[in-house]
C-alpha cells in the first residue's frame, strides 16, 4: 500500500498525535504478539486489532485504505506483505508478519513486526533477528542532514552480507496525515543521495528480506505478496520522528 501525496514537516501538535497513535498500535501489536500460537486463526488476530482499536477510541489506517478490507495484514511464511485476514490457522514452525497502525485526530502510525509460531528452526528464527536490526540500523541513520540513501544503505549492506534476498520494489515512506507520504524510503541506497532529512520529518522504516532471492510475486487476490521462490520473509516496520538529535521511535 504506498501512494504517495506531499512532503510535511510536523508541528508539535502534529507530533503528539502520532505520539499518541505510535504508543497505542505499539501496546496492541504486543497484545496481538501473547496471542500468537500454533491454531489461533488470523481472522481471529483482526478481531483482536478491532477490539483494541475500538476499547482505544481510534480508527484504523488499514481499514478501507484503498479498499483494503481489514485493520491489520497478516503475512505468513512466504508472504511478504498485505496478506488479508482469514480462517487459516497458524501452525507450529510458522513465521507470521503484522502490519497495522491507527489514526489519532487525523495522524496517522504504521507499525509492523514477524512473530515466530511455536518451535521455529533457527535459520527461521535468525531471519526474524537480522530484519529486526536491519531496522535498527536504519533507525540510526534516520539524523538531520543525512539521506534516504543513508537510510537504504544501511539496511542494504546489512541484509547483503548476510546473504539474505533483499526486498527492492516496496518501500518505507512519509507518513502524517496521510498513512503514505512523500519521500518513498527505500531498503537500498547510496550514502548521501536522496531526500535531505529535516527536524520534522516523519518516515515509515519497513525492512523486507528474504531467505531466498529478492523476487516478489502478486498473489491472484490483488493484495498479498509473495516470494517468487516461495522462500520464508520477515517484514519489521517503525515509524520515526527526526528531531535534531538521536530519531524518535514513535511505535514504541
């Protein structure tokens, strides 16, 4: 899901609410992680998100986005990103990747982790650590006067040297009023090109890598991306404030 509108530097006010809807799709992705284990549906994981949305007093950013038609995507095994929800149930030996965010007085948050299903194998479980600090890594570049590209590169020579299939065509992006703004953020970059980071700026940083090739394949139902390989993927997604010191993590 990533169409884009036009570049914004946030004031305060701005700032608190996606604050505000950073810590709440925090605490519900936690919630939806203790519910994770072998047989639970992934219907039954949006109804969760639904009820926690509603107990908060928040919208969804997913729900009817471009006619998405649920409030978290849940993206298993293969599956990259945008899975929809359904009777399917997990199995031990799964990974499973959410990704959701609400909206707080009009601002938005974008959120995403991979959970392991019960007893994962430890190349599994090793995917699942080095997206996560391929994220981390990110976040460290995310510093006024420093690029897109800088942020790229460092989730690019991360994952590559690992060995891993780097996701190349869906990216990180803006985000504020609209769930997807300007500067697109790719996993992959030059140090130094690019957008210029400025105090303000809010950025979705959202790794994809693979266990096999970086190719990706559009499933029949027109949301749910897959590997071409059919090579297990981990999604990890944070959104970030740049300030003029160390970034903010918002979804925490």
């Amino acid at each position: 899901m990533n169409r884009l509108s036009s570049i914004t530097i946030k004031s305060d006010k701005e700032i608190n609410y996606m604050r505000e809807a950073g810590h709440i799709i925090a605490a519900i992705m936690n919630k939806l992680g203790e519910a994770i284990e072998p047989g639970i549906t992934t219907r039954e994981l949006d109804n969760i998100c639904r009820k926690e949305i509603k107990s908060n007093k928040v919208k969804s950013a997913f729900l009817g986005l471009y006619g998405f038609p649920d409030t978290i995507c849940v993206s298993i095994n293969e599956e990259i990103v945008h899975g929809i929800p359904s009777s399917r149930k997990l199995n031990n030996g799964d990974i499973i990747s959410i990704d959701a965010g609400v909206i707080v007085s009009g601002f938005n948050s974008d959120h995403a982790k991979t959970f392991p299903v019960g007893d994962c194998s430890k190349k599994d479980l090793g995917l699942i650590y080095d997206t996560a600090k391929s994220l981390d890594l990110a976040i460290d570049k995310c510093i006024q006067d420093c690029t897109v590209g800088d942020i790229g590169n460092a989730v690019e020579d991360y994952v590559i040297d690992k060995g891993y299939g780097l996701v190349r065509n869906y990216t990180g992006h803006g985000i504020g009023k609209a769930l997807h703004e300007p500067p697109q953020v790719p996993n992959f970059g030059k140090p130094g090109y690019g957008a210029k980071l400025r105090s303000g700026m809010t950025l979705a940083i959202e790794p994809m890598v693979n266990l096999g090739s970086d190719g990706t394949k559009l499933c029949d139902d027109g949301w749910t991306v897959v590997t071409s390989d059919g090579a297990k993927s981990a999604h990890f997604e944070n959104t970030v404030l740049i300030t003029e010191g160390k970034p903010e993590v918002l979804t925490v």
